[in-house]
C-alpha cells in the first residue's frame, strides 16, 4: 500500500520531525511505502494535487487541524482515495466527529485496523466546507482566535468569554424550498457535523453521510440563560432551547441586512451579506475506526 502524509508544520507544537519518525515506524509496522510533503505556502493546494496525480497514493494522511482538512479535501473531493486525519491542529473537531484518537500512533494505526467511508460536503460560496461554517458569535471568535499568534483551547476561551459580554445580534433570512424565514440571530451555524473542536454539540441530530445539512440558528437570549444553553450543547439536547432552531435541508440561501464574517472550516472570510449552501453528497471517503458509527 502506498500512503501520501501532508503535513502542517504551524499545527499543534510544530514538531514535525517527531511526527515523520513516528510515520516511518507505523511504516515498517503496517507494512506500507510512503513519501510525504508540507502543507506550508501559497501554492501547497496545487502541489498536492500534482503530487496525487504523480505518486498515485491508495491512501492520503493530513496531520493539521480542521483547516488543514480542508484544504485536502478541496483535492480528494469526488476521488476514490480516501482521507485519514492525523489530528495535530488547536481545532481538531473532524476528527473528534470521526471518533480518531489525538494520539498521533493510534491515529496512523488506522492505516490497517480502519475502514471506508463517505461523507458528505458542503458548498458554500463556491467554498468547501467539511465541518462546520458559520456567521456571527463563532465567527468573531474564531477570527480573533486566528489573529492571535498563540494556540490552544484556552486561548479560545479567553475570547469566547469575552464575547459573551458584548453579544451582538443581527437579522437573517433563511431561504429553502418554498419556505422564506426571517430571524434576529447571534449565531447562523452551516452544519455539516453536529460538535465543535471543544466537543460542544451545536447539531446533535446531524449526521455527515445523509445527504442534508443544518442551519443552526440561536436566537438572541438572556445572559444569564448562557449556562444552560451550554448545558444542552454538553448533553446534545441543544435542539430543544427555545433559543434554538434546526432548518434540515439539501439547499439554502441566507441573506443578512449588514455585511458579516463567514467562517469555514477554521478560516475566516471577507464580509458578506448573501450566503448560498448546496450540499455534495457522499464526495469525500474517509477513513474511520472500525467499531465507530459517526
């Protein structure tokens, strides 16, 4: 078996070199031949896509975050090789979703104990989405998170908690099918998944391989109401606030009055006032433990 290994060297601690050690181990262990390459500039995207094209891999690993995800999905989409995660970023949530080990061995082992399967994408703005995208509170976290040069959970936190004291709202419309929704929103989330990187469930009746996607949408509410929302998103009952509310759907247009950030993935674009989702069923393969059911 042949395995290409991409590899973000900015994810996690940064320490590549442990990590290639490591991958000529399993290696020799699973009986597999490997190169690999770095996931490190503006022209990385192509190179990769030269490089399935050339080395012609039966499996493709990506060590990073969910960033780092995306960006190998955009080349494996609608191709038969199929995606492991080597979860090493400050977000790893798709391969929480997946139920991988963040144990980098236990992670590569998979390589010979996992199995097949396809996923869902999401298409939004002429963007890949695998995860998770959204507008409003998250995004302004995550943009905040992504301009601040140290990583981790607790940094995170620190502008999520700050966040919460300045929650702004603003209106949407939801457009599906016949159906036209206006909303006043603190957070739209496109849910491909159903939890964040932090294991929160946003979506707890989402689901990657059914052929639809949610929009998550959280109304305005009252401070002091914050804990017990985030104690349905622990217990995956977020569904049944009152502040919440579940649009399953195959295709969407969300429209906002005022320019907004649309967060995919972990990056964060320019403002934009007209979102379209279309859903791309079962166009990426993963690879996933044998004994899970994501």
């Amino acid at each position: 078996m042949k395995a290409l290994f991409i590899i973000n060297p900015k994810s996690g601690n940064g320490n590549s070199e442990a990590l290639e050690e490591l991958i000529k181990e399993k290696s020799v262990q699973h009986n597999f031949t490997y190169t690999s390459c770095y996931l490190d500039d503006a022209d990385a995207i192509q190179h990769i896509t030269e490089t399935v094209i050339k080395y012609e891999p039966d499996v493709v690993a990506v060590a990073g975050g969910d960033g780092s995800v995306n960006c190998i999905a955009q080349v494996l989409k609608r191709k038969k090789i199929p995606l492991l995660i080597l979860p090493t970023g400050s977000a790893n949530g798709m391969a929480k979703e997946l139920c991988i080990s963040s144990r980098p061995e236990l992670a590569l082992d998979l390589i010979a104990t996992g199995r097949s399967k396809d996923i869902d994408l999401i298409k939004i703005n002429n963007k890949i989405c695998v995860h998770l995208a959204d507008i409003g509170l998250n995004a302004r976290i995550v943009k905040r998170f992504d301009e601040d040069a140290k990583r981790g959970m607790w940094v995170y936190a620190k502008y999520l908690f700050n966040e919460l004291f300045m929650i702004k709202r603003f209106k949407v419309i939801v457009s599906h099918g016949v159906f036209r929704l206006k909303r006043k929103a603190v957070s739209v989330t496109f849910a491909n998944a159903s939890k964040y990187g932090t294991g929160l469930q946003i979506n707890p009746t989402g689901k990657l391989d059914d052929g639809k996607f949610e929009v998550v949408i959280i109304r305005p509410f009252p401070r002091y109401k914050i804990l017990g929302i985030t104690y349905k998103m622990i217990r995956g009952t977020l569904h049944t606030s009152e502040y919440a509310e579940v649009i399953s759907c195959s295709e969407a247009t969300i429209e906002t009055y005022k320019g907004i950030s649309l967060q995919i993935d972990g990056e964060v674009f320019e403002k934009t006032r007209l979102i379209n989702i279309k859903v791309l069923p079962s166009a990426l393969k993963v690879i996933v433990p044998c004994e899970s059911n994501p």
